[in-house]
C-alpha cells in the first residue's frame, strides 16, 4: 500500500489536491495510506513571550486542522482515512520533505499555486523548494 503525504495549506489550490487523488485511487481495494500535513508558522516571539505555551500548541493546531478540514472531509466522504498532521514551522518546504523522510511516504502530492515566472522568482515557491528537498516523487497538482 502506497503511502501519500498531501500538504494543504487550506487554499482551494490544495483541496484540488484531494480530489485529484480521489481520481488516481477511486477503488477502495486499492486505497492508499493518505497523510495531510499543515505547517503553521511560529508567532513573532514578542508575542509569545506573553502567550502561554500551551494555549499556542492548542492555537495553532486548532488553525491546522481547520486548513485541513475540507482535504480530510472529501477523502473521508470517499471511504479513505486520511492521517491529520500539524507542525509549526517557519520553513513549510523543508518541514513537507523532513516529514516525508520522518513518516517514509512513498510520494509527495500537492498544490501549486501556478504564479508566473516572474512571481515565483521573486517570492519563492514552497512547491518548487519541495521538488528541490525531495528525494522521493513530487506530484504537483496546478
């Protein structure tokens, strides 16, 4: 059984992302090992110095798991058992491949936003930085 890492990082781009691989693994025989992964972004640490540590943990997995609820609704609507992962982060592509390697999945599936060349270049793109990281197949889902 195939183990799928999707990141989401709740856009539409990324529930897209979900039903393309409804598509792929339309029988539930042939079902794949599905992990949702959200990086949240650590607070500024002005904040967090008046912010329990706890009440942040709680925070930002609440935030996850809503960037995760419509990926995990439609897989779970079509028989799978998607596996929700949140993770704080300020480096989403490195954070997507080192959990990857972490939880040994088989391939990457996820968004690109698909700005254009000049965009990309000038603000960086999580999905190409991920390609760059990966030592495993990316599939990226325009």
């Amino acid at each position: 059984m195939p183990r799928i890492l999707l990141p989401i990082d709740g856009s539409d781009v990324s529930t897209r992302v979900a039903a393309a691989l409804l598509q792929r693994y339309p029988a539930a025989a042939a079902q794949p090992e599905i992990h949702l992964l959200n990086i949240q972004r650590p607070v500024n640490q002005d904040v967090g110095q008046f912010v329990d540590h706890e009440a942040l943990k709680d925070f930002h997995r609440e935030e996850g798991l809503k960037a995760l609820a419509a990926a995990r609704d439609s897989l779970e609507y079509a028989g799978f058992a998607p596996v929700p992962h949140v993770v704080i982060d300020d480096q989403p592509a490195a954070a997507i491949v080192r959990f990857a390697r972490e939880q040994a999945v088989d391939e990457i599936v996820m968004g690109s936003h698909g700005r254009g060349a000049v965009a990309t270049l000038l603000l960086g793109s999580v999905a190409r930085e991920v390609v760059r990281l990966a030592d495993i197949p990316v599939t990226l889902i325009k």
